[in-house]
C-alpha cells in the first residue's frame, strides 16, 4: 500500500539568477536514486565501445585474459564514483535540474547549466541539498575548486 505523501513539502528557496527570482526545491533520495540512475544508463552507452576497445588491446598484448579486464566494466557504480560525478559542472548541472524541475517542468538540463554563475553554486547548493550534511560539503567544494 502506498503511501500518501501529499502534505509533505520539501524547502523551498528562492535564489536570484540573472535578473529572476528562482524557486530551487531541495532534492530527496529519490532525486539522488535519478542521478544515479542516469550515471549507470550513460555507463551502459559507453560500455560497447569500451568492451571492444579492451578486448583489441589485450589481443594486442597477447598475454592478458580479455575476460579479466571485461570485469572491470561490468561493476556497478560505486559510492566513490558518483561523489565524483557529483563534483563535476555535469553532476552539479543535472541536479540543479532536478532541484528545479519541481517548480519549472519546462526547464531542460542545459537551461540549467546555463544559467548557473560559479559565484551561486554554494547558494545553490545550500538550498537543494538541506540537510544531507555530507553531500552538501562535497558539493560546496564544487563551488570552491570552480
């Protein structure tokens, strides 16, 4: 049985971006269970290239069991991973989009990315991540490093 979450609201925060005034939803689990999502379809995507790729150069060696380095690829995404993938303009881009969805279906990935400045990305983040403390620094030091 499902359960009816319809009284439940997320934080909401209104930043100013360009001129406008924008309404950034924090994110939940599920938000993140996207992201994560997203990573491992890209994975897939790259993974026949990259089987082919592997399995030339190993004949190319000679020595190597193309098996052997066919299980690398094949592992799931791990933590590590997708904080990195969280560190990047992309991740940082894609859960924005996320974050805005909510309030704005009609704002694609790259509206997104477009209309962050790197000055905002701490602001930005404050307000999507809330209370996940750990993941809020990693992302703060997105803001930092850009």
């Amino acid at each position: 049985m499902a359960i009816n979450l319809e009284g439940f609201i997320r934080r909401k925060s209104r930043i100013k971006l360009g001129g406008k005034e924008w309404i950034f939803t924090e994110l939940s689990l599920s938000d993140f269970a996207r992201f994560r999502a997203k990573m491992t379809k890209e994975r897939k995507a790259n993974l026949t290239e990259r089987r082919k790729q592997l399995i030339e150069e190993a004949k190319g060696i000679g020595d190597i069991d193309p098996l052997k380095l066919l299980e690398h690829l094949d592992k799931p995404i791990t933590d590590e991973e997708m904080d990195a993938e969280m560190e990047s303009v992309e991740g940082v881009g894609f859960l924005i989009y996320l974050s805005l969805k909510y309030t704005y279906p009609e704002v694609t990935e790259e509206d997104a990315l477009k209309m962050v400045n790197i000055d905002k990305i701490e602001e930005i983040v404050e307000a999507m991540i809330g209370g996940l403390s750990n993941d809020k620094k990693k992302l703060k030091a997105v803001a930092r490093k850009n």
